[in-house]
C-alpha cells in the first residue's frame, strides 16, 4: 500500500453564521492584529469593530486583486511597522493568499523574491511565520486550506508560488453566508476554480486515499450547486460550494494537480482571472488528457467517473460531460480565452511555460507540445 502525509489547517470552524465567533477566536491568538481585507465584504466592519471592543490593537491593509512582489513587500512593511502578533485575511483568495505571505515573511529577514520557487536554486527558507487566521468570502481557490501564496511576479509575467507547511493557516473560519448574493460571474468563476482542484486533485499522479474520498464526495454536489446557483440564490448550495472549495484546499495541498492548473499559472501571469481560466480549459483539458493516456494504453476508469458525475449533476446523465460542461460556462457567460486577453499567437509559448509549471509535474500523464496546445485550442 502507498503511504502518504496529511496536512490541514490546525483547527477549522465551519458553518453558516459561525463568523459570529471570529473575533473572539482572533483576541485568544493576538492583540496586534494586521487585517488584510478586500473592499467588497461589509461584514470586516463588523468584525473590526468587534475585535477593538475586545481589545486589540488593529490595523488594515487593503488588497487590491492578486497580489505580486511589491504589495507583498508593502504589506510586510506595514505588519512589521504595526509589530503585528497575529495575521487575519477576510476576502477571496487574493486577500487570503496575500495575508499568508505577510504572515509566512513578516519575521523573516531576507526579500519576498529570495522565499519563492523560481526555478533556479532552492527558496531560501521561512523562519517561523506568525499565526494566520483566513476568512473566506468567496467560495473557490481553497486557499484557507492550502500552504501556498500565489504571487505576481511581473518581470517574468507569472504567478510563482511561496509555499511552506507552516503557511498553513492556524486557524480557517468558513462562513458560507459570507458568499451569499455573490455576483453571478464571480460565483461561477471561483466555482469552477473549486470544481477543477478536485478533479485535477482526483486525477493526479499523486492522489491518495484521503484526497481521492474527499474528491468522490464533493465533485458531484459541488457542480450541481453552481449549477443551481446560476438560477437562483440558494443557500443550502452555497454551503455545498464553500465546503467543496476548502476541501478541495486540502485535496490539493495533499496529492497536486494538473496541467489546467499548470496552464492557468502561465495564463494567469499575463493578468487573466484564475477561476474564469480554470473553468474555461477544464472540459478540453479531461478531453485531451483522456485521449493522450488511452494513447498510451493508461487506465482512465477515473476520467469516466468525472465525465459522468459533471453529466448527472448538469440534468444531463448519459450525455458527455464535458460537452454539457462546455454548453454550461458558455450559457452562463464565462469569459472565453480571448475575451481574457489570450490570443491564439500565445498559445505554442504558453505550452512550452507550462510544461515547467509545478502544478503540471503532477498531472496524470506526461502531454507532449502539440497535446498541451490542442488543450488551449479546444478552449
Ligand atoms: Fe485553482
């Protein structure tokens, strides 16, 4: 038998309305507290008020999409300014991955650029980060349950990851009220993100039993949710969408994923939405990798397991999922690879990049070139 590690974060509260409980939970870890916050969520006013009534000393840094090296480094700055105890995210994965980098350098000393994986040399090593609290507020990357920040790095147009065991958050608080009334286009955006890390997790080279029962559970409730979310509010599916997305943090951050992963870091380094190109290649990406490893005689009992839970949960079982899949994000409005500013030019050095990506290194079956470009032609 294969053996294999678990990670999670330390401790977990998840529930509708269990934000009720997040400032006293933050005060018990520290009372110099960093909030890290998007702009949207009107809740954080609450729970900054919440926490000052408690008595901690707070302060705010606003994140402004995806993070790259020099928010990071302004952010730090801030944190170490504040001599910061503790880190809070309240946001999407933006605003969670960008609070897990300033909690992962805050007490190191080196650059944020000398910690990430840049090909070349190991990353230098974290000292001991500080305790990181996430609180998501949309339902997708799963990065309350990951142990790694996304980061711009514009000179080389990628996202590179800062990844650590440590950066595990030490505590996530996931309130699926949070995500209720969400616009359409983000809902199914970052629900595709979620839906896409538990196959490519389910799928991947890496896959263990822990990861594999986590997926089986979750691939076909969370698809039939988004898609009953595209009809109308609910929230009984947005449970089923934000449990889905933190377990599907810890699916990936335990086996891996794949090459859709592999191409959206090499995408999304161009400026493209992560979520949008995730869902936009996820049909293409099980057809070709289906086909490449019938090619090769590989067994894809999984890939028909897949294809037919997204038919059943799209109304369509019997159909081929990927085709239903396909006429869904097109019927719902996600953006295509133009429309996100890719252009079919792009496509032969964006497989070439991606074949290098770390999520790619776990896909189920090494693609050559020409397969990696149909994936992005398909699209
Ligand atoms: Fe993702």
């Amino acid at each position: 038998m294969t053996g294999f590690a678990l990670t999670a974060p330390n401790r977990t509260i998840f529930g509708r309305g269990c934000r009720v409980t997040a400032a006293d939970e933050i005060a018990r870890i520290g009372t110099r507290v960093l909030l890290v916050r998007g702009r949207s969520v009107a809740w954080v006013d609450e729970l900054a008020a919440e926490l000052t009534h408690s008595g901690c000393c707070l302060q705010v840094v606003y994140s402004a999409g995806e993070p790259d090296l020099d928010d990071v480094r302004n952010a730090v700055a801030f944190a170490r300014g504040h001599r910061a105890e503790c880190i809070v995210s309240v946001g999407g994965g933006a605003t969670v991955d960008l609070g897990k980098a300033v909690a992962g350098l805050c007490v190191s000393e080196g650059d944020v650029a000398e910690y990430l994986e840049l090909g070349n040399a190991s990353p230098r090593q974290l000292d001991d980060p500080l305790p990181f609290i996430a609180i998501p507020t949309t339902a997708g990357t799963g990065a309350e349950a990951t142990r790694n920040a996304v980061i711009g790095v514009p000179e080389r147009e990628a996202k590179i990851s800062l990844r650590d065991p440590r950066l595990l958050p030490n505590l996530a608080i996931v309130d699926p009220s949070l995500t209720d009334r969400s616009p359409k286009g983000l809902t199914l955006a970052s629900g595709l993100d979620a839906i896409t890390q538990l196959i490519e997790s389910y799928l991947c080279n890496r896959a263990n039993p822990v990861t594999d029962a986590l997926c089986e559970a979750n691939i076909r409730p969370a698809m039939a949710a988004l898609h009953g979310l595209m009809v109308s509010e609910d929230a009984r599916a947005r449970d089923i969408l934000s449990r889905a997305s933190y377990l599907s943090g810890i699916a990936l951050a335990n086996s891996g994923l794949g090459i859709i992963h592999g191409l959206a870091s090499v995408i999304g380094g161009k400026g493209a939405a992560h979520g949008a190109i995730c869902g936009r290649l996820l049909a293409s990406g099980l057809v070709e990798n289906a086909e490449a490893m019938k090619r090769r005689s590989m067994d894809v009992s999984r890939f028909e397991k897949v294809d037919a839970w997204l038919a059943d949960a799209l109304g369509s079982l019997g159909a081929s999922g990927a085709s239903v899949l396909r006429r869904f994000i097109d019927f719902n409005g996600l953006p295509s690879l133009s429309d996100l500013g890719i252009a079919d030019t792009e496509f032969d050095n964006i497989a070439t990049l991606s074949a290098d990506a770390s999520s790619t290194k776990a896909n189920p079956v090494m693609l050559k070139h020409s397969e990696i470009c149909r994936i992005l032609r398909l699209a």
